[in-house]
C-alpha cells in the first residue's frame, strides 16, 4: 500500500512537470465596484492566477486550452477565465497585464497593475525553473524603482497571491510520504509571511492570499478511484495549510494595527461544490471530479499531440457544466462557481 501512494504521488508530481514544460487579454465580466482605473490588481502565485507569462511552448499556449474564453490558446492553464480575472472583474477593471508582456503593450495597458504569477511556481522553488514568489516580488520591486508604479498607485492597489500547491508536490517528490509535512507547512507559512509583510512594505493597501486548495480532489489523484473519492490525507494536509496560514494572518493584522491582509477560502468555495455533488449522487459526484480534457491514455495529457502532429487527447461535450478542465485546473466554470461562493467576502478588499 505504501509503494502505490508513493508511486501516486510520483504521477501527481510528474504530470504538474508535463503541463508546465512538454506538453506539445482578458475583459472584465461583470459590473464591478470600483469605476474603472480606479484600483490597481498586482498578482503573484501560480498557474491558478497565470495568465499569459510563460512562453508558447508551454501547455497554456496550446490547443484545446483557451478554448472556451478567449477562443483560442491565450497563455491560461483552462479552457477560459481563471481566478485573476474573476478578482479584477470584481473589482471592476481588466486583468490585469502579465509581466511578461510589459514591454510590448502600450503604457495605458499598465493602468490596472501587473500579473507576476507563473505556472508551476511556488513560495519556494519547485521542480520548474521559474520565477519562486521572492523573484516575482524582485520584478515588482524593480518596477517600482524605475517609477512604472508610484506610491500614489500603491495606494489604491490590491495584491492577489494564489499559490503553495505546488510546494507540496515538490515536498512529497523529494521526500516520499507525509512524515515530516507538518514541519515543511510551518516552514512554509513562515516564509510566505516574510514575503508578504516584504510586499506591504512597499505601501500596498490590501493582499488578499488564497487558502490551499482541497489538493485530493484534483482529478490526478481521484482518477485512481475512478473520481468517486478526493484523498483525504492530501486533503488533511491542505486543511492544515490553511490552519496555519490562518494563524499567521491574524498575527500580522495585529501586528500591524489594521486588517491588512485577507484569507479568500479556496477550499470551503470547492468543498462545497463537492458536497451538494455528493448530495445529488454518485453519478453528479463523478461529473465533478472528472476533468474535461484527458490523455487518450494514462502515456499522455491534455494538449498532447503525437509525432506527426495528431491529437492524443479528447474534450467533453460540454466544458461550459465541467468543474475541471484536466487533471490538475480548474475549468472557467470551476473558476466562476468558486468564484461566486468567494464573491460576498470580496467586499473585504475595499
């Protein structure tokens, strides 16, 4: 039993490698409650608020992804919308301008802030090679001294960090069980408060920092029971995450004297999702777990395609009713229904 969790977890780990390396903007979408222009959005995290930074090589950047919104491929790990655009839509802006493209958009499309975020990446370093959370608050900071955002901006800002996911895959990759995960979370937690206070140092008026994810609900992980069951220890150690990141933010709203910082509860938004799923029965239950968008087999993933160019995947009917887009993302509708649980908490962010 031990060897196939630690082979599931090897998969687990080896298919977040895949979608980010080898697999061969947006508007707002509501009113909002800002006039537009007047709050900026700064993102870091990872491919849950990516929108656009990676290269084309990368699995965003490829057929079927993009497929619902914008239509074609545009960078984002779903097939439309994901949880950056729902928080600028709310907000009232557009998403805002991943970092990347700084250079090559006109100045006015730096008005509603910048996305630093990647997939793939974490508070520490994963098993891609790109830009930890530090590093993308060093391109933030570097904008900031050449006066592409000034303290005015800061200001009337909000700061979006979405990520630790991918944390703990590397974690378990490295070290094969759960022995020791809660030390790592403390060590975690620890660092991702460093870096926040680092980033309110600059003068940003909110950060609002997502809680983990139920992770043993990840199609990944609920295929092995045929997607009737999340993994309740992955779903413990999210559960514990939270818990501690929980803790750490109302220690640093003390500190600070106001309610800088805020928890929006990824998990409870999915979890709840979940259980009216399980209410309507097994057959709603599996519809939620399964993603849209699989290998033709286990050899292969969501974009693939074989050597001569051929599709080694296949998407549902319906993608507008999936929870999940593949194995690991969620789906735009995923994404708009979390975001409607989180939506009467979002007035916290002004």
């Amino acid at each position: 039993m031990e060897k196939q969790v630690h082979f599931i977890l090897f998969l687990f780990a080896l298919f977040c490698v895949s979608y980010i390396m080898f697999s061969v903007v947006s508007e707002g979408l509501a009113n909002g409650h800002h006039d537009k222009g007047s709050v900026k959005l700064f993102v870091f995290g990872d491919s849950y608020a990516d929108t656009g930074n990676w290269e084309k090589f990368a699995a965003s950047w490829k057929e079927p992804y993009g497929f619902t919104f914008p239509g074609k491929p545009a960078g984002r790990f779903s097939d439309g919308r994901v949880l950056t655009d729902y928080i600028a839509s709310f907000l009232g802006i557009t998403s805002p301008v991943p970092y990347t493209w700084r250079k090559t958009v006109e100045k006015s499309g730096l008005q509603f802030g910048m996305n630093f975020a990647f997939g793939g990446t974490g508070v520490f370093d994963t098993f891609i090679n790109a830009p930890n959370m530090a590093t993308q608050i060093d391109f933030f900071q570097q904008l900031l001294e050449e006066k592409v955002y000034t303290k005015q901006d800061l200001n009337s800002s909000i700061v979006l960090v979405s990520l630790a996911g991918n944390d703990y895959t590397t974690y378990i990759q490295r070290n094969g069980n759960f022995q020791d995960l809660p030390a790592f979370t403390t060590s975690l937690i620890n660092q991702l408060s460093a870096n926040l206070k680092r980033i309110h140092g600059f003068g940003v008026r909110k950060i609002a920092v997502t809680a983990l994810q139920p992770l043993g609900c990840l199609p990944i992980l609920t295929a092995f029971s045929s997607y009737q069951n999340c993994s309740e220890s992955w779903n413990t150690a999210s559960k514990f995450h939270n818990q501690k990141l929980q803790q750490a933010i109302q220690r640093m709203n003390n500190e600070s004297g106001k309610h800088m910082y805020e928890t929006l509860d990824l998990y409870t938004a999915f979890m709840s999702k979940l259980n009216t799923a399980r209410l309507a029965g097994n057959l709603k239950l599996r519809s939620f777990l399964m993603p849209c968008c699989v290998g033709v087999t286990s050899n292969y993933s969501c974009g693939n395609v074989d050597k001569n160019g051929a599709k080694t995947y296949v998407v549902c009917e319906k993608p507008e009713l999936s929870v999940f887009w593949d194995m690991v993302h969620p789906a735009q509708n995923g994404w708009h229904q979390v975001y409607s649980s989180l939506e009467s908490s979002l007035h916290r962010l002004y």
